[in-house]
C-alpha cells in the first residue's frame, strides 16, 4: 500500500453561494479521505476557491461590488462548509493568496522560458459562464457546446500555451496509467477527443484584470483555468517544493465533475509536463444532480442549499443519501422523497435498530454488561465470515471509488446482522436459565457484527458513528481506527457496561 494519499476537490467559483453540487464532490473527498486515513495511510485533502476571471468579475460588477468583496463575502460559505457537513479538509485555498499568486507564475514562467508559451492573437469564441475558449467549428448553433449558452466573439493579443505538442505525450501518458481517468467510459471519450488533435491554447487575456498578472508582461493576466488548475501543486508548496510536495505529489485523485474533466484530463497534465511536473495519478469525473427530475436552476428556484439539508435531515442522512443513491459516476436524482425514504429505511431500521434493540436485550438480560465470546456455532461462523468478507469489500469497493457498492456490501452485513438476531431469538433463550451462556454468545455476536459495521460506516456517517461506538464502549475516535485492526473479529470488550438504548438516526415524519 502506498503510504500517502492525496485528494482534492474541485476549486469552487465565487460567483455563487454552494448548492448540492458542491456538497457532492466535497462529501466523496472525504469520505476517501476518511477512509484512507483508517487504512494508516498519510492523506492530504485539499479545496477551496476559484476567484479570478470574468465569470466572478461580471458578477461582482452585476452586485455592484469589487471581485475582491464578493470573493470575501461568499467565500465563507464555502469555508462553512467544512463544519456543515463534517468535512476534514487538510487546507483550503483561495486563488488570490500569495502563495497561489508565486505557484502559478512559476509554473507559466517555466513554459515560457522553454517556448512552450509564445505570444499571438487570439480570435475566436469565449463563453464566460464555461470561462472556456471554442473554434467555429465547436460551436453548436453559434452556442457554447458545454453549456449551450451564448458565446461571445473575442480578438485580443494572448498568450498561447503549446498545447498540440502534447498529443502524443498525453497519449502515451493515457496509454501507460489505464486508471488515470475514471471511470472507463470516462477515458474514452477524453482518449478520442484529444486522438482528434489538439490546438493551441490562449492562456492570457488583456481585456481582464482581475487576475494573476503575466511576470514582466503587466497588460496580460494568465488564463482563469491554468491559475485554478495550478492550485492543486500551490497546496503542497509549489514552486518552493520541500517535504510536502515531496511527499503528496503527484497527487492521487483528483475529484471533478464530469463537465469539467477535460481541463484536468488534458490541459492539466500538458502544463505539468511542460513545467517538467509530474502529472497527477488520477482524475475521477462523476455525474450530475437534478433536482426532482429536473435540471436545477435559479430560475427554476430548485437549487438545494447544503445548509438547509444539513438543519433539516442532518449531516450524516445527507451524506448518506448522496453516496448511497446513485452509482458514483453516474448522474442521478435529488428528491425529498428519497431521501427520507433512505433515512428511514436504511438508517433508523436497518442500522440505528439493531444497535438499539440488541442495547435493549442487553440492559435487560446482562444488565448492559457485554458478556464474553463463547465457542460458535455454525450460524456464528457464517456471521464472522460474511463480517471479515465486507471489511474487505467494502475496502475493495472504495479502492474503486464506487461508493454505492461499498456502502451496499456494508448493508449486507447489516441485514444479515439482523437476520441472525431474528433466527437466534435471544429472547426466547433468555427464558431457559440453561441456555444463558449461549445467550451472552448470540448478544456478543450481534454487538460485534454491530461494531464492524460501525467501523465501515465511518466515512459515510462520521457523527451517528461515533455515537454508536461510544454506545458499544470502544474507546476513541472512531476516525482514527484502523481498518486492519479494528476490523478484525472479537475487538468488542467483554465486561463494560453499555447504555440501555441509544438513537443513531431519528427518523423522519414522511
Ligand atoms: N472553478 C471551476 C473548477 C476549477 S478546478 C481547478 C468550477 N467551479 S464550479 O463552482 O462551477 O463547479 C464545481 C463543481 O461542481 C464541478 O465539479 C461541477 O461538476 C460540480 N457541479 C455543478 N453542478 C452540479 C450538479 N448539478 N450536480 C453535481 N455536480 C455539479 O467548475
């Protein structure tokens, strides 16, 4: 196992307070996170703000603000964020800190002392929303072919960055590293468009100021997407290196939506490799959200506000819902409807109960204390075996970065948890005194299959988690266990008394 793991979100703009989409990405990085962190990896976990350009420009001047105070003001919702939805991000940056503003004139100063930036006129389209550059021939209908949004006609002196010398090289670098785009269908289509030829690309404009200026050329500020893009390497010190970017870089996953893989899966390595960096290893791209079957808009008045679910269903049911709902990759649909349906479901009966009522069997016949293991029988060896099999899975399933297959292998064992308890039938051993010791058994099984569960929970539901290990008297953060140990069979103490009941997961009126 390679013992660091570095991931990142996508840099938000701060053109707009967060909705649902933020909340995604942000909400797979860590639970990742987490989870690498349980395996004893080193992770660093990197978001933040994307603050330049025309887009944050055009909306500060529509509030009658500068982009410096719009960027101040809305930037601490996305910093809120972190508290809202139990997010362990290591940093966060913002483009128009020093250490960015260094980091990314290196990086360009580096390209254009060896001739892969050069200076020529720029004629064409730009789409300011997109904040993305197109040909002729790309528009669609004289549209944006991203956003489908009008594009306006540009000409101005810019810098270009050599872009199609990296066809080949790129190639190669797709060829060499099958997993560096994900998923499959994915890379496909990124290996086809950049197989179609690749132009060179404007990587400074002179009709904009509010940006990173171009060293020694004052009239130019660099491009929003190569400044954005640059963060990931300004977050482990770039371009004084020292032990963090010695440690994290390349970075491992860089997680984006699927609208804005090209900039990461193409230009992005084409930069590094040009800067003499080595690329990152790997760029996830998942799906998009709608919102009650339909695409979510402003003028639609559909947006869902992370803060709003996090005060209504909580954090943990949110996270929850995202992950668990659609396969990670896909595109999928938010609805209140399901997601009270998973609450209620999945959380309060499947999980939240079996910890409740096994607490109540307990209390009742051992007085809470967790008695000792007993030799098994089979029925507790399946119990055991399917219990050590979903560590595994689950772990092999994040390793895929398909959430939904991690967390229904969980529930696997959830429900067979459920199901031993049911054939068992504690309660009737407890009316045979003969039968005791196999009763404290049969609640020891339960309790432990209940902690393992707890323990590979953890990412997803980090706060109804920890509840329920304290309730089973682990000790510590549940966060800072290790999968390997902990995830082993017999970990639950005998002896300590545990509460009488405990609720993980309230559930919700429909
Ligand atoms: N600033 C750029 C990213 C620069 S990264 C070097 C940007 N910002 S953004 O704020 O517009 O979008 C950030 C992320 O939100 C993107 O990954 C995008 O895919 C995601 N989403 C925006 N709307 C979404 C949904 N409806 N559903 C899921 N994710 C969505 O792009």
């Amino acid at each position: 196992m390679k013992p660091t793991f570095y991931i990142s979100t996508p840099i938000y703009y701060v053109n707009d307070v967060p909705h649902i989409g933020h909340a995604y990405t942000t909400i797979a990085c860590d639970a990742l996170a987490r989870h690498h962190r349980m395996k004893g990896q080193k992770v660093f976990f990197l978001t933040g703000t994307d603050e330049h350009g025309e887009k944050v420009q055009k909306s500060a001047t529509q509030q009658g603000v500068t982009p410096r105070e719009l960027a101040d003001r809305v930037v601490t919702r996305f910093q809120g964020l972190t508290p809202a939805l139990d997010i362990t991000n290591d940093d966060f940056i913002r483009t128009t800190e020093p250490r960015h503003y260094a980091s990314v004139q290196g990086l360009f100063l580096n390209s254009l002392r060896n001739g892969d930036i050069y200076l020529g006129e720029y004629e064409g389209w730009y789409c300011t929303p997109c904040e993305s550059y197109w040909t002729d021939l790309q528009l669609v209908d004289g549209k944006c072919p991203e956003c489908r949004r009008a594009a306006d006609r540009r000409k101005e002196p810019s810098f270009f960055f050599r872009l199609s010398k990296y066809q080949r090289p790129l190639l190669d670098y797709y060829g060499k590293n099958p997993s560096f785009i994900r998923p499959e269908s994915r890379r496909n289509e990124v290996v086809s468009f950049v197989e179609g030829g690749l132009n060179d690309l404007s990587v400074s404009r002179t009709s904009l100021s509010w940006g990173i200026p171009v060293p020694g050329h004052p009239g130019h500020v660099i491009y929003v997407w190569y400044d954005a893009l640059t963060n990931y390497i300004t977050g482990v010190g770039y371009p004084d290196g020292g032990e963090m970017f010695d440690t994290f870089w390349p970075a491992d996953i860089h997680m984006v939506g699927k609208d804005i893989l090209r900039f990461h899966a193409v230009f992005w390595p084409a930069f590094l490799m040009s800067a003499g960096v080595a690329p990152p290893l790997g760029v996830f791209a998942h799906g998009w959200w709608t919102v009650e079957g339909q695409k979510m808009s402003k003028s639609l008045g559909n947006v869902v506000d992370p803060y709003e679910m996090v005060e209504t269903y909580g954090a943990d049911a949110f996270r929850y819902f995202l992950l668990r709902e659609v396969p990670f990759g896909s595109d999928g649909d938010f609805s209140r409807k399901a997601l009270v349906h998973r609450i209620n479901s999945d959380l309060a009966n499947d999980f939240g109960n079996l910890l409740n009522r096994t607490l109540g069997m307990l209390g009742k016949y051992f007085a809470g204390t967790v008695p000792s293991p007993s030799p098994a029988g089979e029925e507790d060896l399946a119990l055991i075996a399917r219990a050590t099999e979903t560590v595994r899975a689950a772990d092999a399933a994040m390793e895929k970065v398909e959430f939904h297959n991690a967390l229904t292998a969980i529930w696997d064992l959830v429900k067979a948890a459920n199901r031993y308890v049911d054939a068992s039938a504690p309660w009737a051993l407890a009316k045979d005194p003969s039968k005791r010791v196999r009763l404290g058994a049969v609640l020891y099984n339960i309790l432990e299959a209940t902690r393992i569960s707890v323990l590979l929970t953890a990412p997803f539901v980090p706060s109804a988690a920890q509840r329920m290990w304290e309730a089973l008297g682990c000790e510590g953060q549940v966060a800072a266990a290790k999968l390997s140990a902990a995830g082993a069979w017999g970990g639950l103490r005998s002896g300590v008394t545990l509460p009488k009941s405990t609720v993980a997961f309230p559930r919700i009126e429909e």
